[in-house]
C-alpha cells in the first residue's frame, strides 16, 4: 500500500460579494476567498465563509470545496495565463488528492477537524467570470478535473500549515473521476450508477440525481417523461 502523503497549500475562505466580470457586469459570489491563518471548521463550514447560490452550494453535505493544487499549473500552461489563489473557490488547495486517487466516502483528518468526501463539485459558470477563461468550464467537465466536496464529521480549528493524514480509504474504492465520467459522460450506464449508488456516503443530492436517472433508465413507463 502507497503511503499517503498530502500538502496543504492554501487555505482560505469569503463571505459573498459583488464582482466585477467581463464588460462593466457584476454578481454576488462568494467564489472570491481569501488566504487566512487559521479558522473553525464546523459541521456547516468553516466560519467566515459563505455562498451566494443556496441551491447549489453549502449545505451539510458541501461544507468544505477541495481542488487540487497540481491542476493550477495544468490549466496555466493550458490558457497561458496565471490563475490567482483559490481561484475555483475552494477552501483548501492539496496536493496528491486529484481526483482519481480520492473516492467517495474517503475519511481525512485535517487539522483537528475530520471530514468525508461525498461528491464531484459541479462547476459552474461562474469560475469562468473570475478567471476569464470562458472555455475552462468545458475543460473541467471534460477532464473531471472539477475538484470535489466534503461533510464535517468532527469539528476543529485548521490552521494554514496544519497536516492532512487519510484516516479511512473507503471499501467500495469509487474514485472522484469515476463518479465525474458516470455524471457527466456516460448518463446511461446503469451498472456505472449502480456502483456510485452503492456508496452510502455519497451527497443527498447526487443521490437524488442519479437515483433519477437510474428510474428513467430501468423503468419503461418513465421513458416518455
């Protein structure tokens, strides 16, 4: 077994604001975090940070965004353009967490918190408005680089150099990027879904999709709806 070995590279959180995108347009987002020293993680969230989209954001279930750090240099090279801290919105930057590697149900401790993975981010338009790069949201979704989300287990105080050590690699070994592939590139394979599902600490609301999906595919008087 590889030993795991994780960097914290940049912590950071932000409540929603106004900002300013393509030409004299604006939003309230709470996409635009900053780098702090230390802070509570509770099982909503680390405190003094927020979202402006409750529907799509926050919630139990998301409580902590994670993208790996090793994807910044990959879409700078890409774009040709340098990407600013935390620039997809995330409270915490790793490395050796992509996306393949990491599966659903996966336990870590991070400082004195505990969290659990629980689902592929769903990116959304917005990271294209803060970073200027109208085709990286297509590019995340085709790679299933989109990072991914996290429930609190145990509360407790993350400071910025503080360890992330793998408490449980979860049984059923569904990685992130696998997930990503079934959700966003093969909505119509049953025995791909089927074994998302089959991992009871999967997000409430990807469960809700993919149940679903699973419903329209396998029951033959949903076909026509």
């Amino acid at each position: 077994m590889t030993t795991f070995s994780a960097e914290l590279k940049n912590l950071s959180i932000g409540l929603p604001k106004k900002m300013k995108y393509g030409t004299d347009k604006e939003m309230d987002t709470g996409i635009c975090k900053e780098t702090i020293e230390e802070v509570f993680l509770t099982k909503d969230g680390f405190r003094g940070d927020g979202v402006a989209d409750l529907r799509h954001h926050g919630g139990l279930d998301r409580a902590v965004c994670v993208y790996p750090h090793e994807h910044y240099s990959l879409w700078e090279q890409e774009f040709n353009k340098p990407l600013p801290s935390s620039a997809f919105g995330e409270n915490i930057t790793v490395t050796n967490m992509l996306e393949q590697n990491v599966h659903i149900g996966d336990i870590f401790r991070l400082g004195d918190a505990v969290i659990q993975i629980t689902q592929g981010r769903i990116p959304c338009s917005t990271i294209t408005k803060r970073t200027d790069m109208p085709p990286l949201l297509k590019r995340m979704v085709e790679t299933g680089f989109t990072g991914y989300l996290c429930r609190v287990l145990e509360e407790g105080s993350v400071r910025k150099d503080s360890t992330i050590t793998l408490v449980e690699s979860h049984p059923k070994q569904v990685s992130i990027l696998f997930a990503n592939q079934i959700y966003f590139h093969h909505p119509k394979d049953i025995e791909g879904i089927k074994k998302v599902l089959d991992v009871q600490e999967l997000a409430h609301d990807w469960r809700e999709r993919l149940t679903k999906r699973l419903e329209q595919l396998t029951n033959p008087y949903m076909l026509n709806k």
